[in-house]
C-alpha cells in the first residue's frame, strides 16, 4: 500500500539520519525504529481508516448520482477515489495475510506444515451426496459422482444447443 504512494520515499529519506542518539553501536536498530514510529504516523494521516473512508465515499456517491453537470465531474473524482481506497484496503489485507507466511513460511516449520495440510483438507473432497440422496465416502463412489453429474451437464448443454 505504501509503495505506491509518491511520498513515501521522501518519507523515509527525511527520517533516516534525523534519530538525536550518535551511539554506533544501536545505530541501525534506532534508526530503523525512528523510520518506523515516523511511518506509523503518516500512513495514519495519509490513508487513516480506509474502510471509514470507503463508506463515507459510497453514501456521497449515492447522494450525487442523481445531479448533473459539474457535480458529474465531482462524481466521477469519488468514483476514482473510491477505486483507489478499494485498492488500497484489498492491498492491505493481502499484506496482512501473506505477513505470517513471509515469518515463517517455507522454512520447514510446524507452520509451514499446518499451512500445507490445511490446504491439502481444504482441497479435499471426503463426501458427496449421490441422485438418491446417500451421502458416500468412498473414493469410487465420489469419482462416478462426479463423473456422472459432468455428463449430465454437458449432456443437457449439448441437447439445448442442437
């Protein structure tokens, strides 16, 4: 989120360099805690609460869809704002979710391994319900299913096109 606005870089130039110990020792550790108190505040002020902002964009939307003339032009700027807070919440949220997987990820870790058989469960079909309403478990049973509901579908496509 923060990559892709202009200022951030500016941001971390005019903090790096400007922390007031000049001990070498913890010089990165408090320079890197400087940048990172510093980039707190502004992404505060610069995004805020973006699903805040997203809702009051949709009510004024909706108040102004009906009007014309130069609020149209103001509409299609809250139409363009609304996109970028969208984009930016749904990048956030990606950030969030991959912040876990970039701590622990693919070090052969018991993350890693609830990771991978959670998506291997998640993937996983254990039970279907056949024509006649019985669920089965068995792994011919789920596979002619299966196999029988996909021909049935391309069936009726194939009689609905001719």
């Amino acid at each position: 989120m923060w990559i892709k606005s202009e200022t951030c870089e500016q941001i971390i130039s005019d903090l790096w360099g400007n922390s007031v110990n000049n001990d070498p020792n913890s010089f990165l550790m408090r320079e890197l805690e400087h940048c990172k108190l510093g980039l707190i505040n502004w992404s505060r002020k610069e995004f805020g609460d973006i699903s805040n902002k997203i809702s009051k964009l949709e009510k004024e939307i909706d108040k102004k869809s009906i009007a014309t003339g130069d609020v149209r032009t103001r509409l299609a700027g809250l139409r363009e704002e609304l996109f970028r807070l969208h984009s930016a919440e749904e990048i956030k949220w990606k950030q969030h979710g991959k912040a876990a997987w970039l701590a622990e990820g693919d070090r052969n870790t018991a993350f890693f391994h609830a990771k991978a058989s959670q998506r291997n469960k998640t993937n996983q079909i254990d039970w279907l319900k056949d024509e006649d309403g019985i669920w089965r478990d068995d792994v011919d049973a789920i596979q002619d299913i299966i196999q029988s509901y996909f021909q049935t579908i391309f069936h009726l496509v194939k009689s609905v096109r001719s």
